[in-house]
C-alpha cells in the first residue's frame, strides 16, 4: 500500500499490452560423415576405415536460423543408442579426451551446424566390427554466446554442466572398421582381385597345358617303343635262321 503524505492516493497505473513473437515448428536434425578436413566428399556408402584413419561428422538442422549445439556425443557397437556399452567422447558440450590428435571439436554451439573430428577406434573383443555413432543436440536461439560452451581454462579443460531439458539424439551408422590381413578383411574383400593374380593364374595354366603335351607325347613313345624293339628281335632270328641254313 502507498500512500501520498496528504493522504490522497495519485498513483496511475499504466497498462500496457507487450506481443512477443513466437513460433512452432519442426527442425529437422542429421548427421553425415565426410572423407576430409574440408566436410566437401561426404560418405555415400558404409564407411570403411583403419584404426588410422580420421572420422570427420557434421551434425546440422534445417532450418538454419537458429544454433545447434551437441551435449552428449557417444558410440556404440550396435545401432541401439542405449546399449551396455558405450564410448562416450563429448559431455556436457565439451570434449572428454584432452588429446586432440584424437578428438578435435571444431564448431559447437556457433551456428545452424556443428563438426568434430575423430580417430577411428575400436570395441574390445573380436565381434566387434562395426561403430555407430550417436548425438544429444539441443537448439538455442541465435543470440552471439548463448549456445557457444565454455570448455577451456588455463589449468586444462573445464565442462558447464548444463540442464538439459529438450535434446534430440541424431545417429549414424554402421561405420566398418578394416582389420589386419591375418585371415580378415582386407582392402580388396570383396573386390575384384588384383591384375598380379590374373597373370600368375595364367602362367600356371600355361604350364599345366606345357606338362600335358609332354606327358602324352611320352605316353606315345612308350607305347611304341616295345613293339619296335619286338620287330627288331624277330629279325635277327630270321637273319640267324637264314645263315645257319
């Protein structure tokens, strides 16, 4: 209650009518992955990589003019986001492994689309093959460093934490994973084999039809040979019968 010193109340009470804008709608959220540090060759087939080689993944939504930032960045051995096991390499927007010749988060939180690059790395046990990759996005707007984490310091690397209360989670997969040539696939499973095979497979017929003609042409001399050396016995009889009469 207030009240002037006169005792009459002069306050006004001004109303006014304030109209946000608003809007609903749907955003539609992907992943790909691409050959190169340029994100310009995208993967069209299953990806298959060496423990050596980089995983490059754009994760983006349409449309475009809001932010996108990743929380939560994972992986798992099957294409169920919520398996048993999982290898998780960005939390709470910032990257978990400090090394960054294996994880490298490029854009996060700074537009319509955010990148990272990753070493290709492997699930214990022999079963194994095959990475699917998974993603908790959250969409903010547009305002310069709302959405843009806070993941370095001085003393290493620091997360904030943040609540998350709606996130989309966007996945990819399978990404195969090439093994060693000790009776596992190789680069060319699959292929077509190699021209150094087609000329020592022709080579080795070559030499298969070389032995046949000479083994059928020594079949043939030694069918032979016995019926000469019968005739040439007959005729020294004959020549021996003919002197001793």
């Amino acid at each position: 209650m207030v009240q002037q010193p006169n005792g009459e109340n002069m306050i006004r009470v001004d109303v006014r009518t304030i109209t946000l804008n608003t809007e609903d709608g749907n955003f539609s959220v992907s992943m790909l992955l691409y050959k190169d540090e340029a994100f310009e060759d995208r993967w069209t087939t299953v990806p298959s990589l060496t423990l050596d080689d980089d995983i490059f993944v754009k994760v983006f939504m349409i449309p475009a003019h809001l932010m996108l930032r990743m929380e939560r960045c994972w992986a798992t051995p099957s294409s169920d986001p919520y398996s048993n096991i999982q290898y998780t390499f960005i939390g709470d927007s910032c990257p978990v492994l400090s090394n960054k010749q294996t994880l490298s988060v490029l854009k996060n939180g700074q537009g319509a689309e955010a990148m990272f690059r990753i070493q290709m790395f492997k699930f214990v046990g022999s079963s194994y093959a095959n990475v699917f990759l998974h993603c908790n996005v959250q969409i903010c707007h547009n305002t310069p460093g709302l959405c843009q984490p806070n993941c370095s310091s001085e003393d290493g690397i620091v997360r904030t934490r943040r609540d998350v209360h709606l996130s989309h989670t966007v996945s990819y997969g399978p990404i195969r994973r090439l093994l060693s040539d000790t009776g596992k696939p190789s680069l060319n499973a699959g292929r077509v084999p190699p021209v150094e095979t087609f000329v020592l497979g022709g080579l080795l017929i070559v030499l298969l039809l070389i032995t046949g003609v000479f083994g059928r042409l020594w079949l043939h001399s030694r069918r032979f040979y016995p019926a000469r050396e019968a005739q040439l016995t007959l005729s020294n009889i004959h020549h021996i019968s003919e002197v001793a009469s």
